[in-house]
C-alpha cells in the first residue's frame, strides 16, 4: 500500500544552507557545499515582544514552514499541518533542569509554556492563524519518517492539503553530551492531493525493508546522519536533480520508506 | 468516518488498576487524589499518585528504558490481560501491520530532573548510568512498548500538550484507512515529575484543594497520573452490544494563546463539530459529555460556553479530572477509557468532588452518578498551544 502527494512548495535550513533555492544548487551538485553554522532569522510573523522569548526551535520550524507556504503560493491560515522534532526546545529544557536542580526550584511560566512539544506549532497557528487541525510528532531519530508518513497519510485520506515541517536544534552540554545534534536543521512541503500548477514533483512513499542510500558526499553524509530531520537529504537531492527516481530513506530500525519522486512537468 | 472498534482496552491510574477498580471507584464516586508527598516535591497541592509504580521492574533486555513512565506503561499493559490481546492481534495480523502510536507529554524526563541534581561536580556531566533514548525523549515509551509487545510497524508519539492521548486515535485511524496497518496500539503514559509540578504551580494553576470542575470555588487543576491503552482494529459489519466503537474524530487549533484556552471556546467548539461531521451525527445523538474540565476557572468557563453552544444546556456533562487528576498527556486515553466504560456500564460519573456548581456556566454539569442507556458519549481533550480533540465514542444499536 502507498500513500502520495505533490509537492508545491518546499522550506529548507541547516549548516550552511539558508534556503531551498540556494540548497538545491548544492543538492545537485552544482555548487560544492560549505558547511557553517545554520543561521535562524528572528521570526517576523511573530509580534515584537515574542520574537525575543521564542528559542531555537520556534524560529527553525517558523522559518522553514514560511519559506515553503510562500513558494507554495498558499495562505497558512487555512493549511493543515504535521509537526515532527526529535526533541522540542532543548535549551529551554536545559533551563528548566537546571533550575529544579537548585534549592528554589523556582522555573518560569514563560520557559514551562514554552516546554510544550507541540510549543512551535502553537506560535505558528497563533502568528498566522491556522485553525485546522495540526499534530506533533515525536520518533526520535525516525522523526522525519514519522512526520513524512503521518502527512502523506493524512493527504491520502483527507484529500486536502497539508503543511509537513520537520525540525531539530541541539541541546547545550551536558544534555549535548547525552544527545549530540550538532546544529540546527529543519525542512517543510506544502503537501496537495492533486497537481496544482504550482507542483514541482510528486512522490509516493511506501514502507520498505530496503537498506538507505547514503549520500556520496562525505560532509553532507555526515549531516544526514547527525540530525534526524537531515535524514530527509536523500530526497531532498533526488527532487534537486529534478530527474525521476527512488530514494529509501532512514526510518525504524525495523523498517524503512521508500519514496517515488517523479518531477511535474 | 468508518467506525473502529476498541478490541481490548484497560487504564491505570489514582482511582485503579485497570478496568475493574477503576469502574468500582467510578461507582463510589472516589477521588484518588491526595496531599503531594512525591519525590521531594514541597508545593501545598494534591496529586493523583499512581502506588507501587516504582515496585515495577522491566524486562532485563529493556533496562535501557527504565524510568518512571515506562514502568507506569509496564505496570498498566499487565492489567486486563491487555499484552496478551496485543499479543493476539500481532498472530492476526502480523507484527508489521501493527502501528503504535501513543501520547505523552513528558515522557521520562523526571529521569533528567534526578540527574541534573548529580552533575558532575567538576565537568557538569551528567551521570553514565542515564540514558536519554530510553527516558527523557517523548518518543521512549512508544519504543519501550513497541519493543516489549514485539510490534514492527510504524510509531510515534503525539505530544500536543494534554490533547496528546485523544490525537493518537485520529493518527492510528489515519494510518489504517490509508493501508499501512490492521490494528494499532493507541494510547497515552505520562507520569509525575518535577517540571509539571512546578511548572503549572509557576502559571499559578494548581489548587491547594483537589481539583473541582466546574464548581463555582474552582481554583486550579490538580496533577495526576496515568497509563491507558486502546487496541484498535476496523470495525465488523455487525458490532456485538457490548462492543465499544470510535465514531467520529474531531481535531482543532485555538490560533489565540499558548497557555490559555480561547475565552470563548471556539477552536473547542470546531473540535466538537468536527466529531460530529465525522461521525454524521447531530449534537441530539450524544448522551453524555466526558468534559476536559480541568478545574481553572478560565479553561472550565471557556468550555461551558463551547459545549452549550454546541449542544445547548441540556446534555448530561462531568470532569473526571476531580477523581483521577489531571493527567495531562495520558488524559485523553485515560477519559477515552472512562468513556467506554460508561458505555458498558450504563451509568454517566459524577463530576466528583464538586460541591455547588458555578451558576454562570450553562452546561449541565452533574455531581452525582446517574444510570442512563448510553449510546453515545463525546471525550474533550485541549492542551497548551491551543490544540484540541474531541473523540465520540459509541455502543451498537
């Protein structure tokens, strides 16, 4: 059994990519990639006085949900949504620790609001008022996966279209030491039923037992590898080529997804 | 929505283990709640506390995920006989057409809590014996479950605040109507710990008192505890009268605030349509409403107006939160739990401790047990960031 959707529009961030269209040079291998510390833009949906207590992991998801719904050309408010993080606001929640850890025990409201999982979808639906409904994933380093099948279900199904974000920032030592994610790095579809004209490709997933394709070039291997949403990069590259294909990418221990990805004309 | 049926279901929590004590506290009209003396919590408030957690052992294997969550999640799978019905339908089905998708809110994280308290005095470092994959992330207690119960399909957690453990029905229903499973486990574990604890007490929204929803002295929730479970299959053709089927599934966003519930309940109102549509029934069909009904004066008030203008003010509704506390994560499954088995039971639960009930919500809020034919009974469930689920059970006939 398959489940599939086009693609219409795409939001990309991490080490040294700051957008789709510029990822997707190096994707294809038309320009080499320099890897640098992922650049999150404060996140101007949001009015001044959140902009400043949003952590990491707002900013990534907000970043990258709004690149791929304005390429998509479609209005957030009326999208729904599937959010998939590996582990939320690790900052936040090393704040947290740290102050039950001491004497006072004494947290802010600000940081426990903000501990939520589900914290970044929260901003997104109140900064650009989307009211549909939007769930939050978890599948630690299969959380990609999740958030992939989880959309393409739900677009299969539902038969509407559907906003896939997926994200992961690094905790600080010494929750670091015991997760290490080296950076920041998040991808987002605006997902549609059936061919706009706007659809850059399609794919169809399925669950498969295949083994993954790695990626030939070392650092961006080692990227894909070091980030659970980078585990996205194999497709990510096959839709940069722009030339028809199947990519498996990293799912389960017991069980990965291949993905159908066949360019719109 | 095509109707799925709940093969096998159990709860543990404050008010029992598994079905049987839950159903008998139910009937008393018992509240599990009690003064906090957990951990080394100092907070004036009452706490659902779930005994002998900690007696639990894991399997040897599985030492890696051993912390409060999994061994509330191991404890509550062995009751009911609920691991050998898993068990029953991975032989049926196959292990792979089995998904496992479950809610929680903060996993192990306790684990993280005791840790930081034995940082490495020099470095920082946290001690070797802590293993984050199997505790503190959200995902552990899928991946202890789907590990302990042998199952190979897909899993995840949803973790949408308190509205986690009412969305995995619409995320297993989802992936079974698209083909990738058979069945699915389905559920919500979370556990006490520091960080909620303190946290809502932070929001100023724990009450010194035990929890009373909807009552017009209503200040604050209390926290509890717990593990419920689901074993969903599609439904037959002909259900039995007994048999407890998911009808309808309704899910929202508040797009308003992250830690306040629209004051006018509207995404809690979009929630419940939602259910309705999906179930193809008029607000009339629902006899019985088992609210999210926290027990703040905000978010009780907030619902009153979402579920009258729904249903108006003549639906029978209660919080089960005054007896089992607010369970946060695992509330939805806990309340989808109840709700069965009000169904089967025949009899809607008192809204207990409540004692005289604000006069300015309109909802009709019962204190006391009533018997009823139910039929249908419609499940709220909200959490931080303005996500809601309503879930719309129902009985054949």
């Amino acid at each position: 059994m398959s489940i599939a959707a086009y693609i219409d529009g795409i939001g990309f961030l991490g080490p040294g990519f700051s957008d789709w269209p510029r990822a997707r040079e190096v994707l294809a291998g038309r320009r080499p990639y320099e890897p640098a510390p992922a650049v999150l833009p404060v996140p101007s949906l949001l009015p001044p006085t959140e902009r400043r207590r949003v952590g990491r992991v707002v900013r990534l998801a907000l970043a990258v949900a709004s690149e791929a719904a304005a390429q998509a050309g479609v209005a957030p408010a009326e999208l729904k949504s599937v959010f998939s993080s590996s582990g939320g606001d690790g900052h936040n929640c090393h704040e947290i620790c740290r102050a039950l850890a001491e004497e006072s025990r004494e947290i802010s409201p600000t940081r426990f609001a903000n501990s939520v999982h589900n914290a970044a979808a929260g901003y997104w639906s109140i900064a650009t008022g989307a009211t549909p409904a939007s769930t939050v994933l978890c599948a630690y380093d299969a959380s990609f996966g999740a958030g992939l099948l989880e959309a393409l279900a739900q677009v299969t199904v539902d038969q509407e279209p559907l906003l896939l974000i997926a994200y992961d920032t690094e905790y600080p030592e010494p929750l670091n030491s015991k997760r290490p994610i080296p950076d920041a790095f998040g991808v987002s579809f605006v997902l549609t039923p059936r061919q706009t004209t706007g659809s850059l490709t399609r794919i169809e997933a399925k669950l498969a037992g295949a083994s993954i394709d790695p990626l030939t070039d070392p650092r961006l291997e080692s990227l894909r590898v070091s980030i659970p949403a980078a585990r996205s990069l194999p497709l990510l590259r096959q839709i940069a080529l722009g030339s028809p294909g199947c990519v498996v990418l990293e799912y389960l221990d017991v069980s990965n997804i291949s993905v159908q990805v066949v360019p719109c004309a | 929505m095509n109707p799925l049926i709940l093969t096998s279901f159990t709860a543990t929590s404050c008010i029992g283990r598994g079905l049987a004590q839950t159903l008998d506290s139910l009937l008393a009209e018992r509240s599990g709640l009690s003064l906090c003396k957990f951990e080394t919590v100092d907070l004036d408030t009452r706490v659902g506390e779930v005994e002998g957690v900690d007696d639990q052992r894991l399997p040897a294997h599985l030492a890696r995920f051993d912390c409060r969550n999994n061994r509330l999640a191991e404890l509550a799978i062995r009751q009911d006989e609920f691991d050998r019905s898993v068990a029953e339908a991975a032989d049926r089905w196959g292990r792979r057409r089995l998904g496992v998708f479950l809610g929680t809110s903060t996993a192990g994280i306790l684990q993280t809590e005791v840790a930081y308290r034995r940082r490495d005095p020099g470095s920082g470092a946290l001690p070797a014996d802590f293993h984050y994959a199997g505790t503190h992330n959200s995902f552990s207690v899928a991946d202890y479950l789907r590990r302990r119960l042998g199952l190979e399909g897909p899993a995840a957690v949803v973790s949408c605040a308190c509205a986690s453990s009412a969305k995995v029905f619409a995320a297993a229903r989802r992936m079974m109507e698209a083909g990738l499973i058979d069945a699915a486990l389905v559920g919500g574990v979370d556990s006490l710990c520091l960080t909620t604890l303190y946290g809502f007490h932070s929001l100023q929204l724990c009450s010194r008192a035990p929890c009373r929803p909807f009552d017009v002295a209503r200040d604050g929730i209390s926290i509890g505890e717990a593990a419920a479970f689901a074993l969903l299959e599609r439904a037959p053709e002909e259900p039995g009268r007994d048999d407890v089927l998911v009808l309808g599934i309704g899910e929202s966003n508040d797009a308003y605030h992250m830690s306040a519930p629209h004051p006018e309940g509207h995404g809690a109102r979009r929630a419940m349509q939602a259910a309705l549509s999906d179930a193809g029934l008029e607000p009339a069909a629902i006899d019985y409403i088992n609210l999210h009904g926290t027990g703040t004066p905000s978010n009780d008030r907030s619902e009153s107006q979402a579920v009258t203008s729904v249903f108006g003010p003549t639906t029978p509704c209660s919080s089960t939160k005054g007896a089992t506390g607010h369970t946060l994560g695992a509330a939805g499954a806990l309340e989808a739990v109840i709700s069965a088995l009000a169904l089967r039971n025949g009899i809607i639960p008192g809204g207990v401790p409540t004692a005289n009930v604000d006069p300015t919500l309109t909802a009709l809020y019962l204190k006391k047990n009533r018997k009823a034919p139910l039929q249908r009974v419609l499940s709220n469930s909200f959490g931080f960031g303005g996500t809601n689920c309503s879930l719309i059970l129902g009985r054949n006939g």
